[in-house]
C-alpha cells in the first residue's frame, strides 16, 4: 500500500512539473511571437528602411511638390502615421480603406493616430475580410484621387495584406455578390493567396496596377509595400494595384485556377465573358513615374524573433520562410521534424538516419541542398540544447465541415493530435501557429498552441478526444472549451500583416 502511495505521489509531482514546464513554454512561444509581431508594425518598418533624416529617400524630397497619401490593407492606418510625419506640411490629401474597427482598436496609441487636422480621409470596410459596399466606396474615392493627379502632383501609395477586400471595385457589369461568391468558392476549396490574387485582378478594376495606370499624370507614383505573400511578389500583394503584370496572362492565369479548382464554367457568364476577354494594360510608356519599394516581409519578423531567442542563450534554426500547403499535409510534416528530432536529441536515431529523414523531409517544404545541409549541421551541433525552430508562410485549409475555427488554429490542433498518437514523444513539446495580423479566419483569436499535451487535456477534462472537432474544422469551439481558452493565442488585430508564424520548441 505505501508502494502504491510513493507510485502514486511521484506521478502527481512529475505531472505537476510537467504542467509547469508547459506553462513556462507556452509563455515563451507567446513572447516570442509578440516580438516579431512587434518588428513589423508599420512604425518599426518605416524606422528600419530610413534610418536617420539624412538617409530619407529621394521620395520625399520633392519639395516643390503636392503629396497626396492612398492606401488599402491591414497595416494602412500606421503607415499613414507615418507618411504624415515624414511629409509635413506638403501633404495635401489622402484616402485610406482599413479593416471595420481599427480606430477603436487602436484609440491613444500614437503609433496609429493621424494628427487632429489631417487631411487624410479613414474609411473602415471589409469586415471580416470580405468586400463590402464601403469597400466599393472606398475604392471608388481613391481612383478618383489617382485620376486627378498632375504633373505637380505625387502619389504616395500604401499597400499591405487585407488590401484585396478594402480596395474592390468589380470590372462591370460583375457585381460584387457575384466576385464575391467565386472568391469564397475557391478559398473554401483550399485555393492558395497567388491563385485568389489571379482571379481577383482578372475580374478589378483597380487591381493589377489599373489603378496605377489612373496616376499616369501625377509626376511620380511611388508604392511602399508590406508583403504578406510567400516569396514577395509585390505584383500581387493586394492584388497589386500599382504593378502592370507585364510577365503574365494574368486572364489566363485566372481561368486556369478556376479550372484546377473545378469552378469554370460556374461563375456567372458575365464573369466567364470578363476573363475570357483580352486585358488591356493600356500604354505602358505612361508608367515610367511608378516605382516601389517594399519595406517589410516575414523575414523581419522571423529574424527579430531568432534573435530575441538567442540573446535570451535558446538555440534557433530558421526551417523555412516559403511554408505553404494545406494544413493537413503541414501538420503531418512539423509532427514528423518534431519526432525526429526528439528521438535524435534522445539518441534513439543515429546521425545518418537522421540526415536520411531530414533530407526527405526538407525536400517537401523545397529547400536547397545547401539549405538542408546547414539544417543537419547545425541540428547536429546543438543536439545537447533545447531547440527552437522558426517557420513562416501562409497554409491554406480545405473546409469541409461547418464549424469555426482557422488555418493556424487548426494547425495547431492537427498537431496537437499527431504527435499525441506518437509513442515516446514527450508532453514539453510545443508548437505555436499564428497570424501576424492578430487574426485568425472570422475568429477573435490570432492563432493557437499545439502539443500532445493539449490532446491530454482534453481528455482529462471531457473524458473523450476532440479529433471530431478536426474533422468539422471547429478549431475555435474546441480551444474555446479547453481550459477556459488558455491555448489560444490572443492579440487583437496588430496594425500589420507578414503572414504566419510557426514556432516548435523541442525542450528535452
């Protein structure tokens, strides 16, 4: 019986150390992750690429001239803070579309607080991400802006992620209903952010660098970009308002992923006539007064936080900043990187079957060999320490059942449940998904934590596991329920986007 006791006592202590190891790393995922969020906010990023006054770009120095500030997405509103500082007394107008409840987001905070008197027009829309009639407004006033400039005139253009739905204005006679539906139809088919861009500019009257072709009077267009695609193609960022797609059918390209979804010849005829039409990207000669810059993507955000980390003596290895795919496939992959390097970290793989692993692993998410190569070293070299590894990119999720959730939520459940089925991984193994715009799908939440420890506690907690939440994309409900929604990641929107953040921290 005192045997039974000891057994017993012990078990409770070793869980209750557990628990405590868990909370401390679910703490430090969560640090992490506000850092990076925190080196992309729209001020960070304006400081990084002009550092001091006397490194100001040319951009701003046309003294003589009218400015005029336009912008559309979710980290609009602090860009133009910003251009208002840098510009002064020059800038004349301005009309931005940002996402329905920014200002009363971001109320006192300077960072995102135009002056008392400026001259720049806020117009929220696009609730959820989706267009709207005030989208459609919005859109319409910044053409108009576009269109009036002069050779006296130049047009500052601000474009960040979110700026598809906040700058919609359907080539007519679509309607919006109708642009609308096929968009959802193909999000909800899985179809990747390069693929929505296609058919989004096919179908605009803005996107793809229409609206530039509407400044072609001004004396420069000049476009400050935040990517939220993987690979920073700035030509379809926001659908690429200012970028002529001069390297692409982009008609065809549309068609074609309308095809691959199964989706031609189900929009409207309209639609179909629309993008079975040729495109006219005007005279190009009148574009040579547009340039681009773009001040921020991912890699800010995944630097900042392998930094962060290593200052604070944790080890760090960048897997990727191109990670794509759908989050079932993904899950699979970072359950498999996290099992393998356990069991190598635990000696239960030799360095050879390790580097055979990783090779086919590193293969699936397109690294180079030099890439795979520098992964193994230095895997290899830290095999001692606990491991951080830093993803970044932006999955996709095919939705087949009628629950609430997000694709890093989900994300982070799918793995949850994984590594859960695995033998000998431990319960300190954490995963952390979330997106940098502090949103994630139509939820309040920015994304989630994932661990075997999650799938545990759940079932402690209900006495069942919660995988038929997986199979009914209910991500949300279940993280909802779980320990009054402790595992969620929570930061309300952040004022920027650069895409997803994957951390997975290997503490054993």
């Amino acid at each position: 019986m005192k045997e039974r006791f000891l057994m017993i006592r012990s078990y409770r202590l070793i869980s209750r150390r557990m628990s405590t190891l868990n909370c401390a790393n679910v703490n430090k995922l969560r640090e992490l992750f506000s850092y990076g969020v925190e080196a992309v906010k729209p001020r960070s990023l304006f400081e990084g690429y002009y550092k001091t006054a006397s490194e100001i770009h040319e951009s701003f120095n046309h003294v003589q001239k009218r400015y005029h500030v336009i912008g559309f997405g979710k980290a609009v509103l602090g860009m133009a803070v910003q251009m208002e500082k840098l510009l002064g007394h020059r800038l004349c107008s301005g009309c931005i579309s940002i996402p329905v409840g920014t200002s009363e987001r971001f109320a006192g905070d300077v960072e995102f607080s135009l002056s008392p008197n400026t001259v720049i027009e806020i117009i929220e829309c696009a609730r959820d991400n989706l267009p709207d009639e005030r989208s459609l407004m919005a859109a319409s006033k910044i053409r108009q802006i576009a269109d009036s400039m002069t050779s006296e005139d130049i047009l500052c253009v601000l474009v960040s992620g979110g700026g598809s739905a906040l700058l919609c204005l359907p080539k007519a006679p679509i309607t919006l209903p109708e642009k609308l539906q096929i968009i959802k139809s193909l999000s909800t088919a899985g179809a990747s952010i390069d693929e929505l861009n296609y058919v989004r500019i096919a179908l605009s009257d803005v996107k793809g660098g229409q609206l530039a072709l509407q400044a072609k009077n001004a004396f420069r267009v000049y476009s400050y970009v935040i990517s939220d695609i993987v690979g920073d193609p700035i030509e379809l960022i926001a659908s690429g308002p200012t970028v002529i797609p001069k390297w692409v059918d982009v008609n065809r390209k549309a068609k074609d992923v309308l095809i691959k979804y199964g989706l031609w010849g189900k929009p409207s005829s309209v639609a179909m006539q629309i993008i079975e039409q040729p495109r006219d990207n005007g005279d190009k000669t009148n574009t040579d007064n547009n340039e681009l810059f773009l001040l921020g993507s991912n890699a800010v955000a995944v630097n900042c936080i392998v930094q962060r980390a290593q200052s604070e003596g944790l080890k760090c290895i960048v897997l990727s900043k191109q990670v794509e795919g759908n989050v079932a496939e993904l899950s699979a992959m970072y359950v498999e990187l996290a099992a393998i390097l356990h069991n190598f970290k635990k000696g239960h793989l030799s360095e050879s079957v390790m580097t055979d692993k990783f090779g086919t692993l590193l293969l699936k998410l397109k690294c180079t060999d030099a890439e795979k190569v520098e992964f193994i070293r230095q895997v290899v070299d830290w095999k001692e320490d606990p491991l951080l590894i830093v993803g970044a990119g932006e999955p996709t999720v095919c939705v087949s059942g009628s629950g609430k959730g997000g694709r890093n939520q989900e994300l982070a459940l799918r793995f949850s449940y994984g590594l859960h089925a695995l033998e000998n991984v431990p319960d300190s193994v954490c995963f952390l998904s979330a997106g940098t715009d502090g949103i994630d799908g139509p939820t309040d939440a920015a994304g989630a934590i994932g661990g075997a420890f999650v799938a545990n506690e759940y079932r402690e907690s209900f006495q069942r596991d919660g995988t038929s939440f997986i199979e009914n994309n209910d991500s949300y409900r279940f993280y909802e329920a779980l320990n009054s929604g402790y595992y969620f990641v929570k930061t309300g929107h952040t004022g920027t986007n650069v895409m997803d953040l994957h951390m997975l921290l290997i503490d054993s």
